[in-house]
C-alpha cells in the first residue's frame, strides 16, 4: 500500500489541531498545537521543538503569529469577526488586526486572489472578505468608538489600502514578465467599492500619480492598468472614472492608464461623453481639458470628440435650456464647446460647418433674448469664438461687454493648452548644475560715465519743475447755462445747438430743486419732454442727467408727475427702454421720499461736486484744515447721550404710496401690438414686479400697505411659475417686501387662506428652483414668514382678538 502524499498529512495534523484548540483545556495541549501549526508556517514540521514549557507570552507570540503569517484572507475574517463580537480580548485583537495592517498582509491577501492558484472560495464568502477589506474603518469605528487607533481611520487606511493595491499590480506585472497568468478581478472590485462609497480621492491621490509613472514608458504596466480598469464592475465604472479623471495629471496619463476603454465599454462611454460633460458641471476647467483632450489624442477616439461636439453645441442652443438650466451648468456647457472647438481638425471642421452654423444662430438669439446679463455676456463671448474660429465670411462678430475673469476665461479656452506633463524624474531629481557663462553682470561692466557735471547743459531746463495739475480744468464754452427753468425746458424742446442743449440739461435738476413753484407749473410738460427725449449729440452722462432731471421733478409735484407716468407705461409707441426709464424713476422718486428730510440739499454744488477748487483760491483753508486736524484728535469723556437723538420726521412717500403702486397693476393683462407684458416682454414683467415690491417695502407701517400687499400677492401668484429666471426672483423679492411689510397681525388675518400655499409653493423654490438666487430669497421669505406666524401666534392679546 502507498504511503499518503504529504498534503495529505499536512490535513490531518492540522484537522487534530483544530479538534484540540476546539476541545482540550490543558495548557500543555493547546501550546503544542499552536507549536505544530506554527511549524508549518515555517515551511514545514521539522523545525518544531519541545512544547512542553511554554510560557504565557509564548503561546501568545505563537497565536498572533497565525494571524500576522497565515492565510491573510481567513485571517482577517477571522480578526474582524472576534472584533464584532463582545470579548475580554478586544484590545489584544484590535493589537493583532493594528500589526496585521501594518506588516503588509493587505498586499499578501490582494496577491493573493491575483494568482491563478488563489484559494478556492464561494461568491458569497469572496464578497464578505470584500465588504471587510473596503468598510474596515467603518466597522472599526462603530465597535470602538473614541477609543479608535489612527491607523483605522480614513485619512490613514485608504492611503494604505491603495499602497496595497500598487504592490499587488507591481507584483503582477513581474509575474507577466515571468511568463506567469494573474487575474486582476479581486484587485478591481476592490478599487470600484472603494470608490462607489466616497474613497476615491484618497485613494486615488495615491495610484493615479503611481500608475502614470509607471506607464509612461512600461508597456507591461499599461497592459496591467487596462485590464483593471475592464474588470471594474459596471455597477462601480462611473465612480471609477470620474475619481481617476480628476486624479491623472494630464489627458496623457489618463490615455495610458484606461487606454481605448470609451470604445470598448457602453458604460465608460456614456460617462466620459455624455455625463460628465452635460449632467454634471461640479468639476473644474481642468477636468473637461483632459476628458475632452483624451478624446481628441487618438485617431480612434476621434470621432467619439465629434459627437460629443454635436451633443455639447445642441445642449448649449437649446432655448430650453437657457431659460431652466442653472447659470453654472450654462457656463461648463459653454466652456466644453470652446474646448472641443480648439481641438477639432480644419478638414473635421469644414464637414460639421452647416450643422454649427445653424446651431450658432439660435444659440445666439437664445442667449441675447435671455434677461440674465451674464447668460448675454456668455452667449457674446461664445459667438465670437465660434465665429472667429470658423471663419465665417472672413468676418469675426465683435459684441460690447465688460470684460472679468470669467469672459476672459472663456475667451483663451479656444487656443488649446500647449502644456506638457512634468516628468516625474525631471520633478523628484537634483537639478542640473547650471554651465558658466561667459557672460559680466551688467554692474560690472565697466564703460564710459557720463560726468555728473556737463557745463554744456542748458541752464533753462524745466525738468525739476512740478507740472500744473490741470486734470479738473474744463473748456470754457461760450454759451451761458441758462438761469430759469421755462429757458432750460425752451432750450431741450427747440433748441439745435448742442452747446445749450447739454448745458441745459446739466443745470436743470438744480433749477427744479431750487424753484419748486416754477417747477410745478410745468412739471407734466417737462417729464413729457425728457421722456422723449434722445440722445442726438451724444452728451456723456446723458440717460444720468434725464433720470436726475425726471427724479426730481416727481418729487417736487408728486402726484401729476406720478399720475403721468403711470398711464404713459401702458399706453402705445413706447420703447422698452422707456417703459424701463419709467420704472426707474418712479423708484427712484419714492426712494427719495420715503428718506427722512435732515439737511436742506442745495443742488449747485452737484453738478460741480467732481471739480477740485485749487487751495490758494480760499484764504481760510489752511485754517479749516488745522481746526479738522485738532476735532478729529481731541478727546471729550461726557456722560450719557453725547448726541441729541434723531427728531422724528414725516414719511412723505406714505401718503401717495397708492398713487405710485396702483396705476400700474391697472392693464397688466392686456396685452398690445407693441408691449406684451405676459408675453416676450419678459424683461419689463420683472422690473415691474421688482418696482412693486419695492414700493410696498417703502410703505412699512403705513395703512396703506397692508391694501397694497394683497394686491401685490394676488398679481404675483399668477407668474409664480414664470419660465425666465429674472422674473421669478422679483417674484420673491415682492413676496420678502409683502412679509417685511405687512403686520403680523394683518398677516394671519387677511392672507390666512393664502398661507399654506404659499408656504408649500415656497419650499418647493428653495429646494428645486435650478436658480441658486431663488434658492436663496425662497428661504428668505420662508424665514420672515415663519417668524411672522410664531410672533403672532405667541401673543395671546392677538389670538383672543381672533377669536
């Protein structure tokens, strides 16, 4: 009869062991089983000794050493398992499980599954091992509570984790070299879980600069990278591939590392094109540069960059999009479409013509009817990219606007970044020492002085003198401003000479002011006049001046100048930048009104308040500036009010609010050949809900405001759900005026009905509204709502009053 093979032996000693750890309770037993079995962890039997006087941290030192140099698999199984469970030995398995980290066994039980004899396991037992190995700090956490190491913590474990994968991936490719088959599915399922539970910055901050050193001249490793990426579980791609594009330091190292995985993988396709470039615009400019440079760097991927170029112009024309998309998601969408335009080829280009032409004009007139100034300033700065880029006509389109970081922004991501990836070794060497040069400092260079002294200079010479400062002189004009308003109104009205018409026009608002009885005898006749008045001689400052002169001379005679205005917003044959002028000054003049009256305004000095007087002109400003110097450093110690308080005043816009409010809300549905107010004209819609709000902020505590509040709400609830953004901001903003406004009181009693609605209309804003200034007032008037109902439901006067 054959003897049994050797494996056979091993099973059984070992199977005996198992039975006396499991059953015998003298010492001498369990200390030679711990013996034998660590023997065979030594390469075989024949280095065991005696066990029969073991010591206690003997047989401690043998068992942390099945743990620290057996099966790391079922070491760790078993380690977390005993963690789990309540045990008096705790401290000594969370010692083991400490070491079992930090001597590499994580590299060991990773290797491990990479060879093709890794242990036989079942699926459910693989992917509890899995959950173990990615959740480690969770489970730590949750049995240890304060008493946590810093090793099992995030910041510390991942980082590990990830050195542990590298060593397993560079372990494999020696094996490759060596003509040995691994697997890589274990290694890669453990990568996407880490990932699809939040790791994957830690955790690729630490492989992806690894591997892209590693592939940039090692073909092997390049090989070993792809084959990880294509054992990611679908499932876990997505997290996978957005971690490791904004980990890779350029779209180089991202080629090399995932290779032509876009052309192999549905999933990887759909988030490198699709997802990450038109459903999410969380991510910097650098990560659209290196997907969209990815795309571009193979003849293969090509025209996968094509399509994303149709899909990005498409999404940036859409006029849905404009008007519902949030603002930050219209500028990644324009700054990929840049992006891609730079990088696409002229013979590419004159294919796909047609088709971008016509996308660039709706997207153009989607952009400049858009209300929001800087969804305009986007759409100017893309067109003249997108026109300068394909050569339309020869001609390039050139748009007014101001320019900031953003503009500027968009403006260079058309050339394409000639950036190269620092080479590691470059980064991490000694520099070079740098070659002598030949070339002398410039200080030592010795030549011909000029003499400090040259008697054939000119002995007139004006160069030590202080010039003049002559920046607020102005040309003297031969035409006089005029003296009396009826002259200045003559002027504006009949007048050619544009000398007088903007001398006029500049003293006009001192000459309302100073003279209130002349001005309100033509005070309507005036505002007719600069409503329709236009800017012939191209006068600087003249929409400021108009505005100025209107202002106050709806302060000075109220309620004809108010009641002209108001009937003219709504008649015919209006611009929309007069009706906008209307609202302005209509604003303004309440603002002004509603102001408490202190220091009797003299307006000479505003049309000469930017000129400097020159000093030697006042003989007593020296002193003046002496008596300032001496007030602003002297002390005075007093007790109590050092200032007599404020006097109380009359609010003189509270008495005409309804004269200013009403009129508007008067034809605001009834829609005209030239002004739709419900319709395209969008724009005037918003300023007038905005004005409305703002004239029943000025009417706080006012009786008036409580009327004017409801009327408001009811005229607002209808447009609520307004397509344009700007609208539904003056929305809120008129809802945060009625709340501010109305007592608390008047609240809960007259709009108790309305509450609850409106209440559950706000909420939805604050938490859906793709415009974050929405967001924003939503949970304003949401507060002040809230704040309003608790104040009065606390007072018991009021809630017996109610009843």
């Amino acid at each position: 009869m054959d003897p049994p093979p050797p494996n056979a032996e091993v099973r059984l000693s070992v199977a005996q062991c198992f039975r006396t750890l499991s059953t015998s309770s003298e010492s001498k037993d369990i200390s030679a089983a711990l013996q034998t079995l660590h023997s065979y962890l030594d390469e075989g039997p024949e280095s065991s000794a005696t066990a029969a006087h073991f010591t206690s941290a003997q047989r401690t030192e043998l068992w942390d050493s099945l743990f620290l140099r057996g099966p790391p698999e079922q070491a760790l199984l078993v380690l977390m398992e005993g963690i789990g469970q309540p045990s008096r030995n705790l401290d000594h398995l969370v010692s083991i499980t400490e070491r079992f980290l930090q001597s590499g066994r994580l590299a060991d039980l990773l290797w491990s599954y990479c060879l093709q004899a890794a242990p036989c396991d079942s699926p459910q037992l693989r992917e509890t091992l899995l959950g173990r190995v990615v959740a480690l700090p969770d489970l730590m956490a949750n049995r240890l509570h304060p008493n946590n190491k810093p090793l099992f913590l995030p910041q510390l474990y991942y980082p590990l984790l990830a050195s542990a994968m590298l060593t397993a991936l560079e372990r494999t490719c020696q094996a490759l070299r060596d003509g040995n088959d691994c697997s890589l599915t274990f290694v890669a399922q453990t990568l996407g879980k880490v990932c699809i539970q939040g790791h994957s910055d830690l955790v690729l901050a630490v492989m992806a600069p690894k591997l892209s050193a590693h592939t940039r001249s090692d073909m092997v490793w390049q090989r070993v990278c792809r084959k990880l990426l294509e054992n990611v579980p679908q499932r876990w791609m997505e997290s996978v591939l957005t971690g490791l594009v904004q980990a890779v330091s350029g779209p180089d190292a991202l080629g090399r590392i995932i290779g032509n995985l876009v052309l192999t993988n549905k999933q990887a396709q759909f988030v490198i094109t699709h997802k990450l470039l038109l459903l999410q615009y969380k991510y910097e400019t650098q990560v659209l540069r290196i997907i969209l440079g990815y795309l571009a760097a193979d003849r293969e991927r090509r025209p996968l960059l094509i399509q994303v170029l149709r899909s990005v112009f498409q999404a940036w024309a859409n006029p849905s999009a404009v008007k519902h998309t949030p603002l930050e998601q219209q500028l990644y969408v324009s700054k990929a479409l840049l992006m891609s335009m730079s990088l696409l080829k002229d013979s590419e280009l004159q294919e796909l013509r047609s088709d971008l032409l016509q996308c660039l004009l709706g997207g153009m007139q989607s952009h400049l009817n858009s209300s929001v100034v800087r969804i305009r300033h986007m759409g100017m700065v893309v067109g003249e990219c997108l026109s300068s880029r394909m050569n339309i006509n020869e001609t390039k389109l050139k748009f007014e606007y101001d320019e900031d970081e953003e503009t500027q922004e968009l403006l260079s991501l058309l050339s394409p970044a000639t950036g190269e990836e620092p080479d590691p070794d470059a980064v991490n060497g000694v520099d070079s020492p740098q070659e002598p040069t030949d070339e002398v400092p410039s200080s030592t260079v010795s030549g011909p002085e000029p003499s400090k002294t040259n008697p054939d200079s000119d002995l007139d010479s004006d160069d030590e003198l202080t010039p003049y400062d002559m920046s607020g002189d102005q040309e003297i004009s031969k035409a006089s401003p005029p003296r009396y308003l009826r002259d200045c109104l003559e002027t504006l009205m009949s007048s050619d000479d544009s000398v007088r018409v903007e001398l006029s026009l500049r003293v006009a608002e001192s000459l309302v002011r100073k003279n209130a009885f002349a001005a309100k005898e033509i005070s309507v006749q005036m505002t007719k006049v600069l409503l329709h008045m236009e800017n012939k001689y191209n006068i600087n400052g003249f929409l400021v001046h108009r505005q100025a002169v209107m202002t106050a001379l709806t302060v000075i005679d109220c309620i004809p100048v108010t009641q002209y205005l108001t009937t003219e917003f709504y008649s015919l044959n209006y611009s929309l930048r007069q009706r906008l002028d209307i609202l302005e000054v209509l604003a303004l003049a309440a603002q002004e009104l509603a102001k408490p009256v202190t220091v009797k305004r003299d307006p000479s000095t505003d049309t000469t308040a930017h000129l400097t007087p020159y000093p030697g002109d006042n003989p007593v400003h020296w002193r003046q500036v002496i008596e300032k110097r001496i007030q602003s450093k002297t002390k005075r110690l007093s007790k109590g009010h050092t200032q007599p308080p404020p006097k109380a005043t009359p609010n003189r816009y509270a008495p005409i609010a309804g004269y200013f409010f009403f009129p508007l809300l008067r034809n605001y549905d009834k829609p005209q050949v030239t002004f739709d107010l419900l319709g395209s004209d969008h724009l005037v819609l918003g300023r007038l809900i905005h004005t409305l709000g703002l004239f029943v902020h000025l009417a706080v505590n006012a009786p008036i405001a409580v009327q004017m509040g409801r009327a408001l709400l009811d005229f607002v609830w209808s447009v609520r759900y307004h397509v344009d953004q700007m609208v539904r901001r003056s929305v809120l903003f008129a809802v945060c005026s009625v709340f501010l406004s109305m007592p608390s009181q008047n609240l809960l009693q007259d709009l108790s009905d309305q509450l609850f609605e409106t209440r559950t209309w706000l909420a939805d804003v604050a938490e859906g509204d793709p415009d974050a200034d929405c967001r924003g007032l939503a949970i304003q008037s949401l507060v002040l709502l809230d704040k309003s109902l608790k104040k009065q439901l606390q007072d018991p006067q009021a809630l017996s009053l109610e009843s």
